[in-house]
C-alpha cells in the first residue's frame, strides 16, 4: 500500500470537508467513499450521479446495493466499503466516529487498513489530529476553518423559535412530542431520524428545504454530515441513550450538533429549548471556538478472524491490543448474537469446517434492525443459518411469506416504522450475493416494499406534524407573494387552493379544526386574501335592493341567508341604530358602507310599514287634545288598549274624533287602534321597535299570520299580546279587530238574562264551544254549562228578501257605544274610511253601566293553555259549535214536527256578563266553572232595582237630556226593549232603505231625541 500521500481534512462544521473530498474523488480516475450514515450515504450518491451519471456511480450500503457494471465511484455506508478492488481514491468521512462504542472499531478498522492507490482522505473533527498523527506517521493534515460564525442564543420557548430552526432530540418520543407542538404554534416541522429510510428522509428534508415548513426537528442523527440551510440549532436536552445507559453528551459531540447551524456563510446560532438546561460557559466558549479536548481512545476490534472453529473465531474478536491508544470495544450485537446461536446444540452440530464457521459470522452479522430482543433477533439468525447450511439458500416461499407480512402501508406512524425497520432485515437479506435464488427479483421486491413504507411513512408523518394549509399560506405571505381568495356559491374559501373557512355575508368562519395557535395564523393569511373580496361583496351589498335584505324577530339584519348586522336601541323608538357584523380587518371603509346600508334599509322599512302613524304624529292640523291623543298612539306603536286611556277616550269630543279617523284610528270597545298597522309585516317591526325601546333580553315573537285566535303560555305580559296585534282572553289570546267584531255582536245579545252563542260568533273566532266559553270567561263573562235534547230542524224557505237582508253587511259600533264602524275585515283587508252620517255627539249609555263596558274590566287571568288544543282559523267554523247552536234555529212549531224516538243529548251554554265585585278582584270560579260574582250580577239586572221590560223609558243623561233606554248588555228601542231571557230571531233590512235598527244603541239614542222634540 502506497502511504505517501495521506491527507487528514480536520476541522469543525461547516467548512465543506465532505466537497472538498468528493471533488477530489472525481479528480481520479476511480474513488471510493465511505459515510457514516445510509442517508448522507444516498445524499452524496445522487450529487455524483448529477455530475457523472447513474452508469458510472456505485452505491454500496446494507440495505442497498446499485452497482453498474461501469462502475468508477463508490458511495458506501463505512461498515459496506469495499477495500480490496484497489480504487486510485478512498475517502473516511466523520473518522472522529473511531470513538464511539457501538461502532467506532469499524472507523479504527478503516483508519488503520483502508488506504486509496494514489489518495487517501480522512474527514472529521480536529480532535482527531493526536491519533492520527500517533496511528497514521505519514499523515498531512489540513486545517479548514468555518464559512460562518456560531454564536450562542441561550434558551427559547419552542413557540418563540425562529424560522429555520433545528430543534434536536434525543429519543422518538422527544421528536415526536416536539413536532406535535410546532404543528400547533408554527404550522408544522419535518422529521429526521437516523432510522428513516433514505426515501422518506429525503422527502421529510424536501419539505424542510423548499420551505414549506420553517422547522426541522431530529435526532442526533442530524450531526453526522446532512447540509441542510439551517440557521438555529436548539437542543431539547443533554443526555442520551447510547444504547446500554444514559450518559451527558460530551462538549464535542454538542458542538458536532450545534455546528450545523449556518449554511455556507449564512452565521448560525444554537442553544436549548424545553428542559434542556442552560449550557455552561465553558461548553459555550468551546464550542463557539471549536475547540475540544482531543481523543486519547479510538475503540478497536481485532479484524484478523480466524475462522477455522467457532471458539477460534470468538478468541480472535475478543482479542486484546497492547497499543494505549486503542480500546477493544464492548461487545457488540453480532458477537452477542455468535456467542447466543453456538449455545445452541442444533447450530454447532451444523457447523463442521471453517466454510460453516464464515457462513455462521456472516448471518450473524445481520443487523437487528427490528431491535425487539437479543434472543429474538438470535432465533430469526438462526432460522436463517439453517436454510443456508442445509440447502444452501434461503426458501423462496418462506421469503415470500416474511416480505408479504409486511407489505401493508395501512397504520400509524409507529406501526409503519416498525415494518420498515422488518423490511430492511430481507433487504440485507437479498443484498448478500449466494443467500437467494434469484438475488434480482427479491432486491427489486424488497426495495419496492421499503418504498411503499417510505413513502406510507412520510405520509403519516407530514398528515401529523405538517399543517399544509397553514404552512402553505404562511410560506406565500414571507416570500411575499399576493393572495387571493376564492369564494365558491357555498360560502367556502379556499387561498393556495387550501380550504381555510366560509364567509357569512362579512364575517369570516375560519375553520374549527385549528388549535388556538393555528387558528390565529391562519386568520392572518386569510384576513390577507380576503380583503379584495370584502370590497367586493360591500359594493355588491350596497347597490343591492332591499327586498334582499329582511330583519329577524330578534332584530338580526340578514342579507339573503347571512347575518350581516343587528339593531340597536337608538334615540327615538322609530329610529333604531345597526351594529353591522364585519371583520374588523375588512377596513374602515368595508364597515362604513355597510352600516349605512343596513341603515338606509330600516329606516325605510319604519317609513314604509308606519306610515300612517308617522304621518299622524307630523299633522300640524292636530292641535290640543287630538295631538296629544296622537302623540299616545305613537308611544304605543298604534295599538291602545282601551280601558288603559279610557278618560282621554271620553275627553275626545265627535270632532276630534273625526280628525284622527281620517288617519285611520279606529275607536274600539276594547282597543284603540290602525287596522293598517295589524298587518303582519308592521306587526312583526313593532314587536322588534318595541322589545329594542324596553331594552328587552328576548323579543316575543308575531303569531302567525291568519289566526284568529293563539294559545298563550302561562304569564304573558298583556302589553305582549297587544303588540302583537291581540288580547288575552283566558288561556287564548284574540286579534282585537276580530274581537271588536265579536263585541259587535255580543251588544245586540242579552248579556243579563243570558244568551247563546250564534253561529257568527263562532265563525269569527274560529272556535269550538268548550274554547268560546272560555274566552267569554275571560272577557268577564259567567258561562253556565247545560244540557238537553238535540233537536234537528228542517230547512225553512227563506224569503228573497230575507236571504238578501242577511247577506247585507252587518254595521257594527266602532266607538263603543256611540260610534259604527265595519271590522269585518281581516287586519290585511281593513281599509276604513268615516261614516258619512257620524253623529256629531257621542251619546253614552244608561248611567248603571260605564260607557267604557268591558273595556274598563281588569282582564281575567290566562290560565294555562292545553298543549294538544288546535289552532283553528277564522274561515273554519267548527262542527262542534254549528251542532251546539243548531237547535235555536228551530221554532217551537218545527221542534213539535221532529220525530222523538230515542232523544240525543247536547251541551249549551248559556253566558251572561259578571263584572267584579265592587273593591276589585276578578270574578273567581268554582268547581262547576260557575262565576262567583253571578249573585252580584243578578242584584245589578236593573237600574235602581227595577228590571227593564218592555216599553221601558231611558234614563238621563246628567245635562237633563233623555237617554236613550240602553243598559250595558240589553237594549231598548222606541217603543222598548226585549223581555230578558226571549230569544228572537229578525233579519235587517235591505241597507238601501237604512231603517232604524232598534238593536243599535246609536239609533236608539237618536229616536230618544226625536221622541222627545
């Protein structure tokens, strides 16, 4: 061996050591060089390959083997490097390796025998300059200095750590939990570990390279020559396991670390994170100056085995050297694994000669990848010597069965380690040249498993600690790139093609499977991309018309599906404020455009839907009692309950009356109120208006529109009910203009003696029987339950012009007593306009009962409404109620006529008023549903205790005028009253020939005039 020129390349990282010896290596002719790890091995591989080609390059390591029959350069693994084929080159990289106690004999082994024909290089560390010198004489050596500096940063938090950190562990669980914790803070890290095959390393550094994440985390592995354009190294901790204990990393091999911080003259920076302590100064100061204490021990292993007996070949591997600068070695795995399968009878019955001797050192050579157990590992070597003693090879079938085991790349990041760590165990296998049939066919299939691992592996790997979305849009925002996002029909957005969230209307949904720590990064990269979408969907919101935009019960603003706003208390209860919802990082601009939108909006819709008592309230021609009368309206959001201002109801002469008819007032019995404004789409804005003036939490909500009557929960507010268009009655509400109706009626009905519910009143309220009487009883009414015989009655011819009579609209009091006005109408369909024959002076009733009549009752409580009880509309008269008042339509004379053979049974009520007892209270009911005030109400029949009958005289009014002989529940007309408790049935006459109704309390006031002219 040619000695003479030996050069020792000495110094720290990143002084390009390992190209300065491969561009030596291609000076010659041939070359081999030797790395200390499979994936710097395969690193180097493919940067010679780029500058030579795949037919000219070997590379030679234990799992894989790609040899050309040309081939000049050979890249191996150091424990694979061939050292007899007499290369002109050959290269040691790492030769500080020579110390360490798993595999430093085999750099020894390399440092003291393996020489190039022309060139020899050793690469490594300068603690390395004393052995050499002292084991290799002819040695030069050539000092290299680092392109860059390296300085140290002290301690950081991982969620503090700059962009293109290292962050390094000490075991797969540290590398695990700390990639887990950078997915969450900085979006995520690649992985790389020694035990990675080169396929997945690769493409872990790929995404650490092209900068699609910012961060490396990885073991120790991370020292051994990979260039990677790192500028901070942070060390989770101090200690390791070096395979037998756990011992303190020597100040050497945390500056091996260290210094892969800074790439070419980019400076670098190292120091620690997590529970890693602070370094010392002196370990600081060594390793800013690259100085550390030289080796003194290179571990060595006789590699002159005699191989004529197993006890000759294990004497020999235990050999000992008297030189002091070498150590032998602790036992290492393949000796462990010898000493365990020659302890067994069967193997050393097998092995008779020195060939079976060599045969039994190579399977034991067989690195236990798997790394389960010594025995384990000693049984698979053992199973595998078996094969090739007896037969001479490896079975193909049983091989087959060991490599299909394996090939799944379903499982999780463990699961898929441990099957590439069994793969490569048969990729060794078919490596060895004579151990298979057909070496070819298992290489390639082995390596095909390895890759579909690889890649399994780097899948699940990239799936746990990478969030690609985040670090997409992260690495597009630093370099500075612009961003634009994309919004689908559904609201979903997309920036790099990565899903990131949905846009309601201007409120951005980010995505909910971020941590707190993700989401606010990707917030910011959204925010980014969304801004020119933002202007956009403004302008489009802007300009849009305002039947897209609608207001919720609880005062949401929703444009189409979206909520893009809210209305606020304002200064005046007609002039609500908006509380638009956009983003904050929308702009000024975005906020401002939509805010007054959503303003101009409400403000119109009030405009709209409260026109007429907007308009009422601006009247300057209202002056005095009407305008102030106007003014309650407007505070009530035009609907008054009645007996709430019955004395400004009183104090209203005819002719202030007649000026707020003409905006649309209606006087009723129970409620003063605009028909126009029951109409559900003002109803619904007044129950918001309303609820936002009283600062309510939650705003009751409209019933729905067309019915007649509601259920309503216990403890309802009356001022509820009455916003909402209706009055409680009961455990049911009424529509007060349907309700005014039904008074209408009830004032032509004898309310002392008793009455039964028509037909019509029925029909107004949509209700069965059993539900009329309780609303009746709400009201103020007693209801007296009976029964008798059902009596079926035939159809009478009716008159032409008694069928025309009952056709004819009924005209019904609007000012109760004094004032008619149709209510017939539902509240969409109300269009009312002043009687052209109005009197001119309100005429009241007799003295006995208030002018007010019911409306100045207290209400009786709701009790609870049934939850099963149907809802019935005004047009669905039921037919329960038409059997129950079928029988008044049948006189004496057809009751005779109807056949009596079994007779049927039906339930009537007959009901009759029952004000409250004097001192207050609302009439209570006993069990039988009997009113408790009905002895109170049959004392008050009669004005002064004389009971009106027919051709009773009216009383007088208190200016001495005669009254028109009217008591609250029975009406007289000129020539008197009904007798109480007949029942009489009288069609009206043809409207056109407007004859003096003696039912109506009007006309009779006014006979009382003229009787009296």
């Amino acid at each position: 061996m040619r000695q003479t020129n030996i050069t020792a390349v000495l110094g720290p990282t990143n002084t390009g050591k390992t190209h300065y010896a491969i561009e030596r290596m291609l000076a010659h002719r041939t070359g081999v060089i030797g790395l200390p790890l499979r994936l710097l091995a395969r690193e180097v591989y493919d940067r010679i390959v780029k500058l030579r080609g795949h037919s000219v390059v070997a590379l030679v390591t234990g799992e894989e083997r790609i040899v050309p029959q040309r081939a000049q350069y050979w890249v191996c693994t150091v424990e694979s490097m061939p050292t007899d084929i007499g290369a002109d080159f050959l290269a040691i990289d790492e030769i500080q390796l020579c110390a360490d106690p798993e595999r430093g004999h085999v750099f020894t082994d390399r440092l003291l025998h393996a020489r190039g024909q022309h060139e020899t290089m050793f690469l490594g560390a300068d603690t390395m300059r004393g052995a050499i010198a002292a084991l290799v004489p002819k040695a030069h050596f050539l000092r290299r200095e680092r392109f860059s500096d390296l300085t140290y940063a002290g301690s950081k938090k991982i969620s503090r750590m700059p962009p293109r950190s290292a962050i390094v562990g000490f075991s797969v669980e540290n590398v695990y939990a700390i990639a887990e914790l950078l997915r969450r803070q900085k979006g995520g890290a690649a992985v790389v570990m020694g035990a990675l095959s080169p396929r997945t390393r690769n493409a872990q550094v790929e995404l650490y390279q092209s900068g699609e994440v910012d961060y490396l985390v990885a073991t120790d592995a991370i020292g051994m020559g990979l260039n990677l354009d790192i500028t901070h190294v942070a060390l989770s901790g101090l200690r390791k396991f070096d395979g037998r204990r756990m011992r303190d990393l020597t100040p050497n091999e945390l500056g091996q670390i260290a210094g892969r911080a800074g790439r070419y003259k980019t400076h670098g920076t190292f120091g620690v994170t997590g529970e890693a302590p602070p370094l010392d100064e002196e370990v600081i100061e060594a390793i800013v100056n690259h100085r550390f204490a030289p080796i003194r021990k290179l571990q060595w292993r006789n590699s002159d085995l005699e191989f004529g007996t197993v006890p000759r070949l294990i004497a020999s591997l235990e050999e000992r050297t008297d030189d002091e600068l070498l150590t032998r070695t602790r036992e290492a795995d393949d000796l462990m694994a010898l000493k365990a399968l020659t302890a067994e009878p069967e193997v050393i019955h097998r092995v008779r000669n020195p060939r079976g001797v060599r045969m039994l050192w190579d399977v034991c050579r067989i690195p236990d990848f798997r790394g389960i157990s010594h025995s384990e590992h000693a049984n698979l070597l053992g199973r595998i010597f078996g094969f090739l003693n007896d037969v001479g090879r490896v079975p193909d079938d049983w091989m087959a069965r060991q490599v299909k085991r394996i090939d799944r790349s379903d499982g999780d990041i463990d699961t898929l380690s441990k099957r590439l760590a069994y793969i490569r165990t048969w990729t060794y296998v078919a490596q060895r040249s004579g151990w298979l049939d057909d070496e070819m066919h298992w290489r390639g299939e082995t390596r095909a498993v390895e890759d579909r691992l690889s890649d399994a592996l780097h899948g699940a790997l990239t799936q746990r600690f990478v969030d690609r979305r985040t670090s997409v849009l992260l690495r597009r925002l630093k370099q500075k790139e612009s961003l634009v996002a994309e919004v689908n029909d559904k609201g979903e957005v997309t920036v790099a093609d990565q899903f990131v969230g949905r846009l309601e209307g201007f409120r951005f949904s980010q995505d909910t499977s971020q941590t707190p720590e993700e989401a606010k990064m990707l917030h910011q990269a959204a925010m980014t991309a969304l801004r020119p979408e933002f202007h956009l969907r403004a302008d489009r919101f802007y300009n849009a018309p305002d039947t897209e935009i609608d207001f919720t019960e609880q005062g949401g603003l929703m444009w189409g599906e979206h909520a893009v706003g809210k209305l606020v208390k304002g200064g005046d209860a007609f002039k609500p404020a908006v509380q638009a919802f956009v983003e904050e990082d929308a702009g000024h601009d975005v906020i401002e455009k939509v805010t007054r939108r959503l303003q101009h909006f409400i403000d119109r819709k009030v405009a709209t839907l409260f026109e007429p008592l907007l308009s009422m309230s601006k009247d300057e021609t209202l002056t005095g009692m009407p305008r102030g009368f106007a003014f309650q309206m407007l505070e009530g959001f035009g609907v008054l309950p009645r007996d709430g201002i019955a004395a400004d109801v009183k104090a209203l002469d005819q002719e202030a009356r007649g000026l707020l008819r003409k905006h649309g007032v209606r006087f009723g019995q129970y409620t003063i109120f605009m028909p126009l404004l029951l109409k559900p789409a003002p109803t619904r804005l007044r129950l918001v208006l309303w609820s936002l003036w009283n600062d309510l939490d939650h705003f009751p909500e409209a019933p729905p529109p067309g019915l007649v009557t509601v259920p309503v929960p216990e403890g309802t507010p009356q001022e509820h009910a009455a916003m909402s268009g209706y009055r409680i009655a009961g455990s049911r509400a009424i529509r007060i203009d349907m309700l005014e109706r039904l008074a209408d009626q009830l004032r032509g009905e004898d309310s002392r003696g008793g009455f039964e519910a028509t037909p019509d009143m029925l029909s107004i309220t949509g209700m069965t029987l059993e539900q009329f009487a309780e609303l009746l009883q709400g009201l103020g009414y007693r209801a007296e339950k009976g029964e008798r015989a059902k009596v079926k009655a035939a159809a009478p011819d009716a008159k032409p012009e008694e069928a025309e009579a009952a056709d004819a609209p009924e005209a019904t009091a609007e000012d109760s007593p004094a004032e008619v006005e149709d209510a017939a109408q539902a509240p969409e369909e109300v269009a009312e306009t002043p009687a052209e024959d109005a009197p001119v002076e309100e005429v009241p009733v007799s003295a006995d009962v208030p002018a007010e009549g019911l409306a100045t009752e207290p209400e009786a409580a709701a009790p609870e409404a049934p939850e099963s009880e149907p809802v019935a509309s005004m047009e669905e008269a039921p037919v329960a109620a038409e059997a129950a008042t079928e029988a008044e339509a049948v006189t004496e004379t057809e009751t005779e006529a109807v056949a009596e053979v079994e007779p049927e049974l039906e339930i009537f009520y007959t009901f009759s008023w029952a004000p409250r007892r004097q001192g207050g209270g609302r009439p209570r009911r006993d069990q039988q549903g009997q009113g408790r005030g009905q002895q109170a109400g049959e004392e008050r029949q009669g004005h002064g205790g004389k009971p009106r009958g027919k051709g009773g005289k009216g009383g007088k009014r208190q200016d001495g005028k005669g009254g028109g002989g009217r008591d609250r529940d029975h009406r007289g007309g000129k020539g008197g009253g009904k007798p109480q408790g007949a029942k009489t049935y009288q069609a009206r006459p043809p409207k056109k020939e407007k004859p003096i109704d003696p039912d109506n309390p009007f006309a009779a006031a006014l006979m009382g005039l003229t009787e009296k002219k």
